[in-house]
C-alpha cells in the first residue's frame, strides 16, 4: 500500500483552453481522480464508503500554477495524506512533467468525512484511519 501514491495522466487535446495550455480546471479534476486512485489502492472503493453510509467531501481546494502543461504531456501527480483527523483529512499534490522532470503544480485538498444519510460530517472509521499512513512534511516527494 503506498504511503505516497502516483497517477498518471497524458493531458488530452480536451483539457487545453484558449491560452494554449491546460485548463486550470482540469488539474481539480485530475486531483480528484488521483484521490479516488489511492483510496482504491488502499482498499477503500467507493463501493466500500457506499456500504458504510459515509464518503468524503471537499471543504476547500489550494493551488498554486507554477508552470503550464501541454497537450501530450505526460504528468505524474504525486498524492498522500499529510493530516487525518477526527473527521478530516488533508491530501497533498505535485504535480511533475516526467520529460523533464518540471513541477507543474503543488495544491492540498481539505476533506471531511462526511455521513451520507445525515448530511453532516461524522467521525473517520478506524479502519480508514489505519488504511493511510501520514507523509511528514520532512518525506515529501
């Protein structure tokens, strides 16, 4: 089970905008798709949060551009858990172009577990707690 996870993606022809680069858009979306990632990688499905009657949510997005991505670029998103709390968690990102090794973008994505049929956060299971391991500011990538 990997304590720092790592998602690939090609950018597209679809994720570039009028300026010619990828859409700022897109790199929320690609986030969310390499936190899905190594929550399955972890064992956690949507299915299993489904079957629990709880998922988590975004409270809050922080990114920083620091260098645009063209299409074909290929990209590998780094992600981990930095922080897991009584009932959120925090998940970092970097984002690097493998060609050259540039970091593209750095962002943290606040989350809170949140109980499906109460609408409202609830406490994170120890089973999920014990699924991550926390990456230290000192052993990130």
């Amino acid at each position: 089970m990997p304590k720092i996870y790592q998602h690939s993606v090609i950018v597209p022809n679809e994720a570039i905008d009028s300026n010619g680069h990828v859409n700022n858009i897109e790199y929320i979306c690609w986030m969310i798709d390499a936190a899905i990632a190594h929550s399955d990688a972890q064992g956690w499905s949507s299915e299993r949060y489904k079957k629990t009657g709880a998922s988590w949510v975004v409270r809050s997005h922080h990114i920083e551009y620091i260098k645009p991505a063209f299409v074909n670029d290929e990209i590998v998103i780094y992600t981990w858990i930095s922080s897991l709390h009584k009932i959120r968690s925090q998940r970092k990102y970097k984002f690097v172009r493998t060609h050259d090794q540039s970091i593209l973008v750095t962002a943290k994505t606040n989350w809170v577990f949140f109980d499906l049929q109460r609408q409202r956060p609830r406490p994170v299971l120890p089973e999920i707690s014990s699924a991550y391991e926390i990456v230290l500011e000192s052993e990130e990538p």
